[in-house]
C-alpha cells in the first residue's frame, strides 16, 4: 500500500504564529525522502492552514504525486485546474468543522460533483470523491465518472470498542470491494494511525492511505522523517505479509 502524507498539519503549526516556519513544502520534501508516494494537502475556503503559495510551490518541487484536497467550490476549482494537481480529492467543508467530518453528500450534490468531475477530466486531472462507505455512494461515484474513491476511515478510527471498530472495518471491506469491482481505485483517509491501519492494509482493494495527523504527532517526538519511514515500513510490511499468502485451492 503507498502512503499519501497530508502535510496540513505543519502549515496549521505554521499559521500559530504566522511565520514562515516550519515550512510544509519543507515537510513535503523530507516526506519523499522518506518514502512517501503521494503529497496531500487541503486548500481550504478560509486558508486556515495550506495557502496558495504552498500549493504553487508543491506543484513546482514536489517530485511524486500531489493531491489537493478540495471543495467543489468555484474559486478552489479554478486554482486547481489552473495549478494541475495529479489528482484532486472532492470533500465536503465547514467553516467551523475542525477537520473534514463525514464523506461527501453525493446524492444532494450529484450534479455539482459530476460537473466539477467533468471539469477536471477536461484538464486530464483524475478526481477521487471522498465517500462514507455505503454501497450507494460507490455505486452513484461510478455513475458519475469518479476515477477514484477516498474511503471515510474516520468512524472505524473513533470507534470506541473493539467490536465496533470491527463492525465499520467490515462497511470499509465491502465498499471497498465493491469500487474495485466497479473498476474505482480505491485510497482510504482519516483518523489512521500506527495501531489502527494493520486491518485496513490488509484490504487488497485499498492502493493508498492518505494520513496527516498521526505523522505529524509522531514527528514532535521522533523527528518527521522517522514518522514518515516508520509508517511507509508499516504499510510494506504488512502489504508483503498478503502477498505471500498462498491462495487455498
Ligand atoms: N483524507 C481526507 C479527505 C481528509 O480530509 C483528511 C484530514 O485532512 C485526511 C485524509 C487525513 O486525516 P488525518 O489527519 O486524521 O490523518
């Protein structure tokens, strides 16, 4: 599984002070040294973190994939088709939410999102929607020409016991499943950690994990590149673990 490292954090310490340190194009750097596959950062409405500058500047430096978590929402939508991302990722936004809170409303949205979809594929930018996992939000992705889905990890993440984090890992697997079916590719996102994420490697599915706030809390104590190594071992350890399973007869 690649790991996508959301870089959202650094800019929010950043912003504390409003300086210019630490740098998250700095972060994003030490991220790919580290093995990161995938830079994500969210362009938010009100700028609370990652600004236009950072986004300009990833795009330029950055030598993997860059991400850009994004609202459907016009002036969002022209920076992004106007920097080229490699691909966006469509979530919903708050002003006063901490962090994005839930997937997309797909079904109250479905024209503003297959528009904006369109949009994108004009520019050949690939766009993952940001979906609880609910067989009719995937199958309406599909529908509406998504190429990937990000799968809300949050509820498995804050689940208070063990059975019932078992019972939205089971929602995560089948929706999973079911986009890789319907030919989606398939990342998951939010509330991952280094104890949570062993099961969701497992899924076959799953290509990528996109996670901030667990790196970031890692790095204050072991430094970013170590935070960032210790997840990228993690994911491979338990990827090759699947791969070596011999299929039963
Ligand atoms: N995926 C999406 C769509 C998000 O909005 C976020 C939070 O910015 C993440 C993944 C990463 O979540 P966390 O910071 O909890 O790892």
């Amino acid at each position: 599984m690649r790991l996508g490292v959301n870089i959202d954090h650094v800019a929010t310490i950043r912003e504390a002070r409003g300086g210019l340190e630490p740098d998250p194009v700095t972060a994003a750097h030490i991220a790919e040294l580290a093995g990161a596959e995938t830079i994500v950062c969210h362009l938010r409405e009100d700028r609370r973190h990652i600004n236009d500058r950072d986004v300009r500047l990833l795009r330029e430096t950055i030598k993997t994939r860059l991400d850009l978590e994004m609202a459907a929402t016009e002036e969002i939508i022209s920076i992004a088709l106007d920097i080229i991302p490699d691909f966006v990722t469509l979530v919903p936004e708050r002003r006063k939410e901490l962090t994005t809170e839930s997937g997309l409303d797909i079904i109250g949205n479905r024209k503003t999102l297959q528009t904006t979809i369109n949009r994108f594929h004009k520019k050949e930018i690939a766009v993952s929607l940001f979906l609880d996992p609910v067989e009719e939000y995937i199958r309406l992705a599909h529908e509406i020409g998504a190429d990937y889905i990000e799968i809300h990890t949050g509820e498995y993440a804050n689940a208070r016991t063990f059975d019932e984090a078992d019972e939205h890992l089971e929602k995560i697997r089948n929706a999973a499943e079911l986009a890789g079916s319907l030919g989606l590719g398939v990342n998951a996102g939010h509330g991952l950690n280094y104890n949570n994420i062993k099961p969701i490697i497992e899924i076959p599915e799953i290509e990528e994990a996109s996670i901030g706030h667990a790196i970031v809390s890692r790095a204050v104590f072991t430094g970013f590149e170590r935070a960032v190594r210790d997840m990228v071992d993690l994911l491979q350890r338990y990827t090759v673990r699947n791969e070596n399973v011999v299929p039963e007869d």
